[in-house]
C-alpha cells in the first residue's frame, strides 16, 4: 500500500456521516488519545477500532496525527514500507500529520485497524546531555484522526478504541527496544483508549519530509569470539539501522544485541561514542536490544520497529537453549531518489565518494543528524555544511524543507536559534550554535532556490531570518566583528583552529548579503539597502582588522586565508589573487595534509578550484596520510569520521563536500540561474587521474552527462544533455521572474 502525504484532514469532514455502518455510532470529532503509556517502564501500546463495511469501498484513507512513531496496520496487514514513521517535527511547535491509503486492505464485513505506537522523539525519558527528556512536550505516544471511506468520514479517534500492550515490552530512541514473543497474540493488559484531557502543545501540519525505510542487508564478514564467551558480528561497514535475526529455541530464552562500531584488541565493544549517552540514573545502556523467544519449532525471525543503532559490530548474548540460524545488518535511512552519479577512474577518490554517500545517509534517518550512535542529533552546522553534497546526489529537498521548518519552529523569542534540533529549549542556545551553525536558517532557502528554483523555504524563513540578524546584531564586539559560538570545529590541533572572529564574521557578512537579496526580491527595498550597508560595514571591519597585506589574512591559517574567497565580496577588493597564491604555497609546503576543520575543508578546496588550482584540491582529497580524507578508509568502515585522528565517531558527514566539490570543479557544472535554467560546465581532469563520468538529473529531468578521459596524454572531454523526463512541477517556481541585476549575488 501506498503512503500518501502532505493532505490535511479537514475538520469538517469529520463532521460527515459515514456511508457504511459503524456499530450504528454518530461520527462525532476526533480526539487525541492514547494507551497511557508515558512512563518508560509502559509497553508499547496498540490503539484499535473494529468497524464493518456494507459495500466494497472505492476509496479509502485513514488520516492520523502522530505523537511518536507508528505501524498502522488493516485486518492484521501491514500498511506500506516506510519504518520509524512520521519523521518528527520539533514536538512543542508541530505534530506530523499521516496519510495512508488503505483501500485494498478493506473487506466487506468485520474489519480491523490498529496503531502500533513508539516512544520515538515524542516521549524522550532517556537521560541525556543535551537535555532532551526535560522537553515541555514529553507526553504519551498518541494519535488524532480518522477513517474516510469513499469521501465520508467513517470513524473517528475516540474514547470507543481499545489499547493494550504489545510484545515491545520497551523502546526508547537511543536505548533501544525489548521484545518478548510469547506476548504475540495475546491482548495484554486490554483497556479503553485514554482520551488525552490535554492536546499536544505543537500544530498539527502535514508530513512533508520523505519517510524513512529499510535498504541494504549485509552479511557477516567475520564472527569474533569476545572474552565472555559471546559472538560479536563484523559486517565490515559502518551503518544505521538494525540487526535482523533468524532463531530457534525454547520458549523464555533470550537474546541481547549490543551495538557499536569499534572493538578493542581483545574483542570487547569499545563503547566511547555512546559512553556519554546515557546520564547517571537511567538504567538501561544505549544501543541495546533484547529478544525474548516465543519457543516456535519452526523457528522465529525478529528485527526492533522503533529504534536505531549506529555500528559496524553486534554483540549477541545467549540466556537459555537458543541458537542464531542466521543474523543480518540492514541500513535504515530516508528514502531518498538518486539523481547524480559520480564514477571515477581514481580508485581513491572513487572510495571516498562512496565513503561520502554512506555517511550521509546514515546520517539522514529522517532528517539530518551529526552520527547514528553517539547522539543522533539534528545538529545545525553538519546540516548546512553537507547540503550541497545532499543535493548532488539525492532528491532532499523536501526533507530539507522539513528540517528548516524545525529551525523555525525551535527559534527563541530573541531571534537565537539553537544548535540542535529537535530541541528541548533547554541545550544549544549559547554552547554549541553561532554564525557557522546557525548558517542552515539561511543556506536551506538558498540551496533549494539554486537547485529547485523555489523561492517558497526562503519565504517560510524570511521573518526568522530577520529575527535572527536583529539577534546576531546585537553581539557586535568593538571591532564590528563577531565571535559567537563555535567556529572550524575539528581541527587537527584546535588551539590552532582559525580565529573564531574570522570565520564569525565571514558567515555574518553572507547573512546580510543574503537577506539583502531577499528583501529585494520581495519587495522590500529599505530593508535590502539597510542589509546591504550592514554588509558592507563588515567587510570593511574584517578587512581593517584582518588583512595584513601581500595576500596575509589574520595568522594565515588556512581557513582564516579560505573565508575572503569563499564569502564573495569580502576580500579586500584587488587582493583576492595574492590571497589565493599565498593558500595554495601553504597548502604545498604541508604536503596536502589537511590543516583545517569543518569549515575549511569545505572552503579550502572550493577556493584553491576557484582560483585555478584544481589539482591541488584533488591532492588534498587523494592524499594517504594522516591528517586526510583517505587516511580515515584505511579501517575499513567505509564512512567519514569525526576528528582527523580517527578518535570518536566513526560515522560523521560534517567533512563530506568533497563530493558536492565533484560536481561543481571536476565536472564543473554551474548553477547559471536557479533550478538549472541555465547552466554550464566547466570540467577539468586532474593530473594522474585517466578518466571520469557524473552524472545529474536536475529538478525538470533533464539528465546531465560529463565525461572526461585520457587520449593520446591528452586531456578530451564531452559534456551532453539527455531530454527531458518529466515536467516541472508547478510548485518548483522555475518559471518565475529572474532578474538580471540578481545575478551577480546569485553568482
């Protein structure tokens, strides 16, 4: 069955008759209800309505209001494919809205629906850092909504449901889920549906984000033997999602699965990326699953439904006469379309590509998150930074368009915005935001107008926008230069990472150029000539204070050199040969090890390609040592990490533009007007590499094709154009009026 989304129920269906009879009720308004399950140690719950068709039905929706996560299912069947479902909203301003056609699941006479409900971002009791299980919205997994069947409403959520407990006797997002199978069947602990006396603080709005789903299985590499006896599983890739297993044994014998993504050299779980997970009191450990076996001769197969694990390894306990037939990984992510391809001659960078891909979608369960494992976090800064990369490769968009809503949505009063989301408003307002964090309130709009066309995010976020410069205003130091949260993150050695006011002030500068394009294109010309000047009184502050001549920005730290390119404009104007020259000689003179953190591996590269020095870039990607890209795939887990040593997690996307870096310098396709209206491509083969091909669908599915190859020593490429292969849709605002004096910033 498919999943249709987007369509809010409206309140006056509710208000129709249902065709069919129902128990000979009066269809009265939906109410939130639930199984009262807040408390950690509840079950979860299943809420169920039996009802009875007269006729076949032609058409037939069940629209519902999510609190938590859900499996809806019909006459015991099982609606679509999608899993840790509805993708949240931040839970105080915003409740996701669900639409299943079930149609062909419905049969003339006695029927059955049930709501398998999960603790998900909704009931976060888990004890954490970031503070998220003191959120205001902390309730009871619940539902809203109803049953339309041939466009009357037939039932409604009420007090007339019955809950009662299911087999997942526990779950929690970052814990993990306890199931016991000899509950299967039974109706557990049978009750009537609470009525909820309180609604869910947030709006309910239509799911718009693309749902997530269950991908590729991989097998066991290896079977380890840990030193209490118990097998660890290698599948030999670093991935999101769960184990699946096939067992056989008595009824009452377990099963736990402990995950994670190192081993020690004694064959232990190594445990530090989630060590700080879990706060003093919680008792129960991050990343673990339990089974409870039902004791069926024909065996039995299980997998959780509402948690995810960040790993590699499994560690499997026996308690009683079990044994594991079979065990298998699967990688759990948002269901994003394909729609650019990058192959590659270069067997290195052709690992990192891949590397690339994995780490971003197993760091897209939903929406974006900084790892799988340690946090799962939607952390604003490792958004922003991987954009481009995201939509070079997949169709996000509208998960993206998710996610910025979750931004506004979590704002505070003041114009701040924090640097996690979903955010309890008790984390992330002070530590852990500033300019290069808080750049995803801008850079979402931007991306989604150069890629799609659409102007429509930036207009969702204008006035935040603004909120957020009044804010950001108001930390002006002396100097008229800024230095406000964090800044290049991860640098090899941070007591050398790049002066915060640089990289601050550099991201404020876009900021106001930004908003003065904005406020241009929506008629608002006092505001734009207000954001304009306010730009250009930075520039000429970063530049007063920072620039020391012959090309010398601050310390000339990379990153420090990379900003006044990066951020057009902002360079001393004439200066910008001299600075590039002077970046490329101290890229050389370190042998391409990389010597910047988040920001600058993102700027660096972009520049030196910018400025004529491709192959330096690709050297910088391609070279084997520590600290560098290639370094980091010597391990094997085939993903990204977070630090330049290797330590921490495994499995980060915050270094991954190298790959957007592909389709822009290598293949060199440019963005000419947004949503590809017009383009062109400017490819470069680097030196040692033979030959390369990308590939990119763009939003109106023209497909395009750059091939570059070696002939004779030389250098041969062919850019092509493959027709149209489908229409643009009239939302994406391609067609809207694109003004001549907009190109320079759009540039």
């Amino acid at each position: 069955m498919r999943i249709i989304r987007g369509t809010i129920l409206a309140a006056a269906i509710f208000a129709v008759c249902a065709a069919n009879a129902v128990d000979s009720a009066v269809v009265g308004t939906p109410k939130w209800i639930s199984g009262d399950t807040l408390a950690a140690e509840k079950p979860a719950p299943v809420l169920e309505r039996r009802f009875t068709l007269s006729v076949p039905p032609k058409s037939a929706v069940f629209e519902i209001a999510v609190g938590g996560w859900c499996e809806v299912s019909v006459n015991g069947r099982k609606v679509g494919e999608d899993v840790l479902n509805p993708v949240t909203c931040q839970p105080d301003k915003r409740i996701p809205l669900v639409r299943f056609d079930v149609t062909g699941l419905l049969n003339v006479g006695e029927n059955k629906i049930a709501v398998l409900l999960g603790n998900g971002w909704f009931n976060m009791f888990t004890l954490t850092t970031w503070r998220m299980s003191e959120g205001d919205w902390i309730s009871a997994p619940q539902i809203r909504g109803g049953l339309t069947v041939d466009g009357k409403t037939l039932l409604v959520t009420d007090g007339s449901w019955h809950a009662y407990d299911s087999p997942i006797v526990f779950n929690a997002l970052r814990n993990g889920e306890w199931y016991d199978a000899r509950l299967e069947g039974k109706r557990v602990n049978e009750r009537a549906a609470k009525v909820e006396r309180y609604a869910p603080m947030g709006r309910v709005s239509p799911a718009i984000a693309t749902p997530c789903r269950a991908f590729d299985t991989f097998e066991p590499v290896r079977t380890l033997r840990s030193p209490d006896g118990s097998d660890i599983y290698d599948f030999g890739a670093n991935i999101a999602g769960w184990c699946e297993v096939d067992v056989v044994g008595e009824s009452g014998a377990r099963l736990s699965f402990d995950y994670d993504e190192s081993l020690t050299p004694t064959n232990t779980l190594l445990g530090h990326v989630v060590g700080h997970v879990v706060r003093s009191g919680d008792p129960r450990p991050a990343q673990h699953d339990e089974y409870t076996l039902a004791g069926r001769a024909d065996g039995e197969t299980w997998h959780p439904r509402f948690t995810y694990h960040g790993f590699r390894y499994v560690k499997v306990s026996k308690y009683g006469d079990v044994q594991v037939k079979a065990i298998r990984a699967r990688f759990v992510h948002s269901a994003f379309e394909k729609v650019g391809e990058i192959k590659t001659s270069d067997k290195a960078f052709a690992a990192l590509q891949s590397a690339v891909e994995r780490s971003y979608l197993s760091n897209f369960t939903g929406f974006p998150t900084d790892c799988p494992h340690r946090e799962k976090n939607g952390w604003t800064g490792d958004a922003q930074l991987a954009m481009e990369t995201g939509l070079w490769n997949y169709d996000a968009r509208l998960s993206y368009e998710h996610f910025l809503q979750m931004v506004v949505d979590a704002q505070h009063p003041n114009g701040a915005v924090p640097c996690i989301v979903p955010c309890s408003q008790k984390f992330g307002y002070g530590w852990g935001s500033g300019p290069a964090w808080d750049a995803v309130l801008f850079e979402i709009p931007w991306q989604i107008f150069r890629f799609y066309g659409d102007d429509g995010p930036a207009r969702t976020a204008w006035e935040a926008m603004k909120s957020y410069l009044d804010f950001i205003d108001g930390q002006t130091d002396a100097d008229g230069l800024f230095a406000y949260g964090l800044g290049d993150w991860c640098s090899p050695d941070m007591s050398k990472m790049a002066d915060l006011r640089v990289t601050d002030s550099a991201y404020v500068y876009c900021f106001n150029r930004r908003a003065a394009f904005w406020a241009d294109r929506f008629g608002e010309p006092e505001y734009a000539a207000a954001r304009a000047k306010r730009a250009t009184e930075i520039k000429a502050a970063f530049n007063a204070v920072f620039y020391k001549g012959n090309g010398l920005y601050a310390q000339g730290r990379w990153t420090e050199l990379a900003a006044p390119l990066f951020f057009k404009g902002l360079c001393k104007d004439g200066e910008e040969a001299a600075v590039a020259v002077r970046l490329v000689e101290a890229v050389r003179a370190n042998g391409y090890k990389a010597n910047f953190g988040i920001l600058g591996a993102k700027w660096v590269p972009r520049v030196l390609a910018e400025y004529g020095h491709i192959d330096d870039a690709w050297r910088l990607f391609t070279q084997p040592d520590q600290p560098g890209w290639m370094h980091w795939l010597a391990s094997g887990d085939g993903t990204l990490r977070e630090e330049w040593n290797g330590s921490n997690s495994h499995n980060h996307i915050m270094f991954g533009d190298l790959s957007a870096w592909a389709y822009e310098y290598l293949a060199g396709i440019k963005i000419d007007e947004p949503g590809f209206a017009k383009y062109h491509a400017e490819p470069h083969l680097p030196d040692g590499v033979e030959s390369f091909e990308v590939t990119f669908r763009t939003p109106c599915g023209r497909k395009i094709r750059v091939r570059a190859w070696r002939e004779g020593g030389e250098a041969k490429y062919d850019t092509a154009e493959c027709g149209c292969e489908g229409t643009v849709p009239s939302s994406l605002g391609i067609t809207m009026e694109w003004k001549e004096n907009e190109n320079e910033m759009f540039a």
